[in-house]
C-alpha cells in the first residue's frame, strides 16, 4: 500500500503559473498508477529507490535523482520497483505559462526525464507547499491569498531549481539537440561583438543554461563559454593582423568592454599579448604567421560547418 501525503487544491483558477495538487509518497513494492491521465502538468521527482516509468510508447528505469514529466491528457504509466521500491515528491500544476515553462526548462513528450542534484531544495519547496494549505476558510480572506501566493511561490521555486541543475535525458532528440546547438552558435556569432553571456544565449534558444552547457559538450567537445571566448578571439586576431585599429578598438570589436580582460583572454589562447601579436604577424609570411592563419581559418570553417 501505498504511504502518500497529499493536498489538492479546489475553487476557481486562474493566472500563469499555479499549483493544483502536490504530495509525498513512499510506495510499497511494485505500487503503479495507470495506464491513465493527468488533466493538468505533473512533475514527480525521487528522493530514493527505483522505479519505472512509461510513456509515448517509451519506458525509463528511474532512480534516485531522476523526475520525470507527465504532460496533460497523455497517458502515462509508473510502477514502483519490487525490491526498492522508490519515495517521491510530486507538484502539479497549470495555467497559460505552464507550456512555455516545461519548454525553456527542455521537458516534453520525448523527453520527459531529466536528472538533478537539488532533492532537499525540491522537497523542502513541496513540504512548504503543504504547510501553507488553508484556503481561508478557517484563517480568514487574508491568510488564505498569503498561503495561496506562498504555494504558487514555492512553485516557482520548485520549477526554477529544476531549471537551474537538470540534465535531461534525451531520448531520440538528437535532431533537436542538434537544432539548439546550431541555433546557439548561429547567435554567438552574430553576436560575439555585443557583450553578451551565456544566459543570452541559453534564453536565446530557450532551453536553460545547464542544458545548452550539455549540449555543447557532446557537439563540440567544449562548453558554450569557451567557444564564444575562442571565436572572440579568432576574430580579435584577424583584426590586429588585417587593420590598424588599436587593441582598445579590437576588444570592443570582439565584445570585451574592458581591454585588460581582452588582453588577458588574448594571452591565455595566443600566449603572447595582442601587441605582440600584431608585432610577430607583421613580420611577413613567415612559418610562424602562416600558422596563425591557418589556426583561424579552421575554425571560422568549424563555424561554417556547423551553420549549415
């Protein structure tokens, strides 16, 4: 039998983001709901032991650290395991910003899981929506809307946490996964003279941060910051090699509003400053300048490969 705590929350809803149920489980050997539906989102989360989840005719074996997504109407299936059977902690919610939530965080219907180090951050936020459960009935109309904003807060929180630390699995999205990647460096390089981070990016393609790091690393064997720095400074030597504009010109060129960081940049890839580098590349064709070239020439060409 199944130990469950939890709260649904009834009456009129309405707004962007809010919560209408949440819980606690700790299940018993091979407890399972469905196959059936959920009429708004859900997201459970697993604090310990395993268990299996099935959905868009695909099964997950999921352990501690793992959640997974249920879109509305979808049917879904999930089963505790029969030896360690897992312990949960679940939000449900809806409104007119719930779709666009689940896709920034990259949850959807092929990839509905995703893994993340913050359990007691996500079950304290789920234990706090508990505690703040009166509708206003017994506490008056004021602790009711405090209790109702506390809930739809530590919604939020819990959504945020997700998108902050979650890996998601992908299963059968390497197109999409590709299609982030291409889009994230279409935008650094159209970019990389404005001072822009990696959060503008990540917003950019509307996926979170941890994610597009993720992606990167299995496209381009480096993560997203380092490609912007070392296209930044691709394009910073071509400039001190092909103009005569001064290093100060050349770091706001390339996106550093501060020279001191572009020389340091500069230094840690070239291992020579930028004057001394347009010193060395005005020396002529040397074996040494023809180099250099050729180092930037391969990777605008990665860029280019990448792009189409």
């Amino acid at each position: 039998m199944e130990k469950a705590y939890e709260l649904e929350f009834f009456g009129e809803k309405k707004g962007s983001l809010f919560l209408n149920c949440c819980g606690i489980s700790r299940t018993e050997p091979f407890h399972s709901f469905g196959p059936a539906i959920k009429p708004h989102y859900v997201i459970h989360f697993v604090l310990n032991g395993n268990g299996r989840f099935s959905i868009g005719g695909k099964e997950y074996f999921l352990e501690q650290g793992c959640g997974f997504f249920i879109p509305p109407e979808e049917l879904v299936f999930y089963q505790a395991d029969g030896e360690n059977p897992w312990t949960y902690v679940w939000v449900g919610f809806n409104g007119g910003m719930a779709g666009d939530v689940i896709e920034s965080i990259g949850l959807s219907l092929t990839n509905p899981v995703f893994r993340s180090d913050k359990d007691q951050e996500l079950s304290q936020a789920v234990i706090d929506m508990m505690e703040h459960n009166k509708s206003g009935m017994d506490g008056g109309i004021a602790s009711g809307i405090a209790n109702d904003l506390r809930r739809n807060g530590q919604l939020h929180l819990f959504l945020s946490l997700i998108a902050e630390s979650a890996y998601i699995e992908e299963k059968g999205g390497e197109d999409k996964a590709g299609h982030y990647v291409r889009r994230a460096v279409e935008f650094m390089v159209n970019n990389y003279c404005n001072p822009i981070k990696i959060t503008d990016v990540a917003d950019y393609v509307c996926i979170n941060r941890s994610y597009l790091y993720t992606l990167f690393r299995r496209a381009m064997d480096m993560s997203p910051q380092k490609f912007l720095s070392t296209f930044r400074i691709t394009k910073a030597a071509e400039l001190l090699q092909m103009t005569d504009l001064s290093v100060e010109s050349v770091a706001l060129s390339c996106g550093y509003s501060d020279p001191l960081v572009f020389a340091k940049s500069f230094r840690q890839m070239k291992k020579m400053s930028p004057s001394s580098y347009r010193r060395e590349m005005q020396k002529g064709e040397t074996r040494k300048s023809r180099e250099y070239l050729r180092q930037i020439e391969d990777f605008i060409n990665q860029v280019n490969q990448i792009n189409s």
